[in-house]
C-alpha cells in the first residue's frame, strides 16, 4: 500500500494540462469516427470473386477463389512437436501465477488537495505474460506468502509464445507467393505423446496441454503456483479451406483494392463462398462499433477533461465538486452522443461517392428553392408608398 498526496496549486495546473490532452482527444475522435466510416468492407469483394479455372487468363484487377489443401515444400516446425505437414503453428504458453491488481481511492480533502491510497492484490491465475516477484509493488503485508523460490527463475525459463509458418506454398498445385498471406481459422492439435519431442521430465499430456508441473502437487485441474501449461492452434496440409487472390505469373498473390488494401487469405476449414462472406461480413461490422466506440469514448473523455480546471476550483469544498461532476458527465455523454451520431451519418454520406453527390445535389437544390420563394416573395409585395408622397400627390 502507498498513499500519495497532491495539492491544490498541482491539481490545478495538472487541469490545465488535462485540457490540452482533452482537445486533442476531442478534435481527434471526429477522424478516427470519419475515417472509420470509410473502411473497406472486404466481404462485398469476396461475393463478387470468380472462381478460378486454370484455362482462362485473368487480369489483376479480378479477384479469385479456389477450394482446396495447402501443401509446402517446408513445413511449419516447433521445439516440442514431432515434425508434420504443419502449414502454420501457433505456439500458446501460460504459467499458473499470481497477478498483480492495483486499486485506487482518492479522496478529496477541504481546501482542494487529494489524498490517494493504493492498494495490491494477488490472484492466481493463467497468463502468458507472468511478472517476476522483483516487480511487485505491494507491501510484505499484501504480497502473497507462499511463492516457491524458483518462481522468478521459472518464468525466466518457460518457453514462449510462438508462431511458425512453412514456405513454399501451393494450393491445387497452383503456387503461391508468401507476401501478405494470411492464414485464418487455425484448429486445436490434439497432443499426444506420438507427436510431441523434447519433453522434460515433469512433463505430461493431459487434455491437449503439455502440462509441466513445477509445484509439488499440481495437476492441469488443480494446479499449483508455478506450474505452466502449452497449447497449439494449427493448420495442416489435410485441413480444406479457401482462397482468396488474383493470378499473377500463374502464381496466387495478393489482391489489391481500391483504396490500396490487400486481400489475399486462406480460411482453413470453410469450404464455400457464402461462409467466407459471413466471416469477412462479421469481423467488418465488429471492427466497425469497436472504432465507434472508441471514437465515441476519445469525444467523452476530451469533454470531460475540458472542465478539469472548473471543477478542481470546486474541489475547494468536496461536495460542489462531485456536483460539477456529475453534472459535466452527464452534459459531456449526451453531447457526445449526438456528435458522434451525426459524424457517423457524414462519414457514411461523404465515404460514399453516389450518397455524397445526391447529398450535394439535395443540398443546392435546397438553396436554390429558398432563394426562388424569396425573390417571388419579393416580387408579390406591393411597394409601400410614404405618407409624404401621399400628401404631395393629393396637393397635385
């Protein structure tokens, strides 16, 4: 535990700079919501892929499919697996330890200064990124009791994660360029001690993990601390899939779009087009709510920092403070809301050639109505005629 105290002369300058942070997390978020308006969906190129045939010449600016088995002429390889026709290997590795959690709670002091406590726990669990105990920041009392001694020798020992491809590709014994192929889909290896190598002797197979017990008396049900387990994902050269290039040299390659992205990847395990396209369809629209809400969180948080510097003069006395909060948070969602919705809409619009020229066109069609019914309004008003005219013509 740690407590850390701020002034209010810091919090106040500290507000300040929370600001400039805050503008440029405001004016920053309308770009990433426009420009993720204007993203690629690569799922309305792969429903208009052809099917390749090798008779018939295509020219670049097609894209390709074809269904079938990768093969290599070196295969993908691993320290702790028998050699196979592996295309693609992911190695997976995670140790049974504990993880650091820190908690804060600041309270704010009359006069406008902070106190701040903060607190650390530990929870076991499997990770693949296990912190050494020289890193731990809490207390002998909030540090856990019952690590090994070889704990941080453990972690600095235990494989890593790892990916490994082969070379040399063919599918249907159409070659394949390397270049910017992805491969998707990999499948669980089922372990066993057929295809496994290099085991220690505290080492086992047990449910797909190579289970290596480093407590006394873990098992991959109920490990101990310390204990490390290793999984794969891999593809095969048995596994069916989808391709989708162009044909270059009679070689697959990389397709390239109109906005310069490249499409050239292989599904392992999807057989038909239409399950390509729900795939490519699914992952647009995931990756586009995810930037809509990140778009959305950059304008809210930039919203709230601009009143920083108000409410920390409030903090003088604690209560007005929450206030202010409370009040700015829910001022600054709701702007936020609407700003975000509209950019969407204009993103949408302007990322559209045909919508952003009927939206032009709506647009001067609009003016060019308001501008007829004024001059007409004009032209139908009588003159009005002064009362010192009206006298002098009476006069004559």
């Amino acid at each position: 535990m740690r407590v850390e105290r701020t002034n209010f002369g810091q919090r106040i300058v500290n507000s300040f700079v929370g600001v400039l942070i805050g503008i440029l997390l405001f004016f920053g978020s309308f770009l990433v919501l426009f420009l993720n308006e204007g993203r690629e969906n690569l799922a309305n190129y792969a429903k208009k892929a052809k099917v390749y045939q090798s008779e018939n010449v295509y020219s670049k600016d097609e894209l390709l499919y074809t269904v079938g088995k990768l093969n290599a002429s070196t295969f993908a390889g691993d320290d702790f697996l028998n050699n196979g026709n592996y295309i693609y290997i992911e190695r997976y590795v995670e140790m049974y330890c504990y993880v650091e959690k820190e908690h804060q709670e600041t309270k704010e002091n009359i006069g406008g200064s902070t106190t701040t406590v903060v607190t650390y726990t530990y929870e076991l669990s499997w990770t693949s990124s296990p912190a050494k105990t020289t890193t731990f920041k809490g207390d002998n009392t909030e540090k856990p009791t019952n690590l090994p001694e070889q704990y941080d020798s453990w972690i600095t020992n235990m494989p890593q994660n790892q990916n490994n491809t082969g070379s040399g590709f063919s599918i249907n014994s159409v070659n394949m360029s390397p270049n910017g192929l992805i491969l998707s889909n990999a499948k669980d290896l089922a372990l066993s001690t057929d295809i496994t190598k290099n085991l220690n002797a505290n080492d086992t197979i047990s449910n797909n993990f190579i289970f290596r017990k480093n407590s006394t008396n873990g098992t991959i049900n109920q490990p101990g601390v310390g204990d490390i387990r290793i999984y794969y994902h891999v593809i095969t050269a048995d596994d069916e899939g989808i391709l989708f290039g162009r044909i270059e040299n009679n070689s697959f390659t990389s397709f390239v779009t109109k906005k310069n992205n490249t499409f050239y990847r292989f599904f392992s395990g999807i057989e038909s087009q239409n399950q390509a396209v729900s795939i490519l369809q699914a992952e647009y629209k995931l990756t586009l709510w995810i930037f809509r809400i990140v778009g959305f969180v950059m304008m809210f948080i930039g919203l709230l920092l601009f009143s920083r510097p108000l409410t920390t003069l409030l903090s003088v006395i604690p209560f007005f403070a929450k206030m202010g909060r409370f009040i700015f948070g829910v001022f600054s969602f709701f702007i936020s809301l609407f700003l975000t919705t509209i950019t969407i809409i204009l993103g949408i619009i302007f990322n559209n050639i045909y919508l952003a020229s009927l939206f032009v066109l709506l647009i001067i069609g609009i003016i060019i109505l308001v501008l007829i019914k004024k001059k007409n309004q004009k032209e139908n008003t009588p003159n009005k005629i002064s009362p010192m005219n009206n006298k002098k013509a009476n006069k004559k």
